[in-house]
C-alpha cells in the first residue's frame, strides 16, 4: 500500500475515437483498439482503473493530452474522477478551458519534486537538460508521457502514457531512487 498520496497519469485522451485506430508505426498494429472495442469503454475502463487507486483526497498530476472532442462530454466524465487534479500542459490541451471550467487547481508546464529526484513534464526532457542545464543538481527523473507505447529514451525517463501503465495511474512512490 502507497504511503504517498500523489499519483501520475499521461494521455488518456478521452472522447478522442480515433485513438482507438491508432497503429504501432513497426509492427503495424493498433494500440489501444485491440484493448478496447469502443471509445466509451475506454473511458470507463479509465474512470474505474482513476478511481481503484486515486481517493478524493490525493493529489494527481495529469501529464498532458487528456481529452480530444465534446467539451461537456468530457467535463462531466473529468468531475467523476477522484483526487485534487493538477495539469502539466500536454500538446493538445487548453490551458484556459481547464482554468476557466475550473477543472484543475493548478497548470504548469513541469513539477519539480526535488526531495524524490523527479521533474514531472508531458514530453521527455533531453537528458542534457537533466544533467546540464535548468534542472542540474535538483532532479534525475523525468516523469513523461507523450511517446505513448513507445518506451522512454533513457534510463532517466520513466514513461507514464497510459498504454505504458495498464490504463491506471501510478503512485510517485514507484519513481523515488
């Protein structure tokens, strides 16, 4: 049992259908569409899978790319998931409709976890950044999503997209070195 109450999840992309025909660029196959035969089973898979780990009380950081499609859809499945929701910004994410809906408590762009030697970001850092530049001396992990199936670039990154973490988030505990 976790002692932390904070949790990491990257690219769910709720709503978004055509994730489900998304194919793995070598072998050819697709993804998610041979786990999930519809994009409303997806997404209760991951409401379930939130709300098993995540209590109302717990922190969460959503690492970017969380929903393509219907807005209202998307706030009424979003107000269903547990814990305090914090977003680092993906690719595809609106910053002011997640603040004006009031959908998070805080946005940003990393999180610093410097007393566990972690940065969280949506895309992986270059490995310089970790060593050479901003982050030298504070972090040695960078908690990512972005790549989705593809694993990390380096033995620095630990990749947290959903299809890397059987569709439920994980505790920042699995990270701390």
């Amino acid at each position: 049992m976790a002692r932390n109450n904070v949790w990491v999840i990257s690219d769910t992309h709720f709503g978004h259908k055509n994730i489900l025909s998304f194919k793995d660029k070598d072998t050819g196959d697709v993804i998610r569409g041979k786990v999930f035969s519809s994009i409303d089973e997806m997404d209760e898979t991951l409401i379930d899978n939130w709300n098993r780990v995540v209590k109302p009380g717990d922190k969460i950081y959503h690492l970017g790319d969380v929903f393509f499609g219907n807005k209202e859809d998307f706030i009424q499945k979003w107000n269903r998931l547990n814990g305090k929701k914090r977003l680092i910004l993906g690719n595809h994410d609106d910053a002011t409709f997640f603040m004006k809906n009031n959908l998070v408590s805080r946005i940003g762009v990393w999180r610093l976890f410097p007393e566990y030697n972690l940065v969280l970001t949506h895309v992986p850092l270059h490995d310089t950044v970790l060593t050479e530049n901003r982050f030298k001396g504070k972090v040695g992990i960078n908690i990512h999503g972005h790549i989705h199936h593809n694993p990390s670039p380096t033995e620095n990154h630990r990749n947290v997209s959903v299809e890397n973490i059987n569709y439920t988030p994980i505790n920042i505990e699995e990270f701390i070195l």
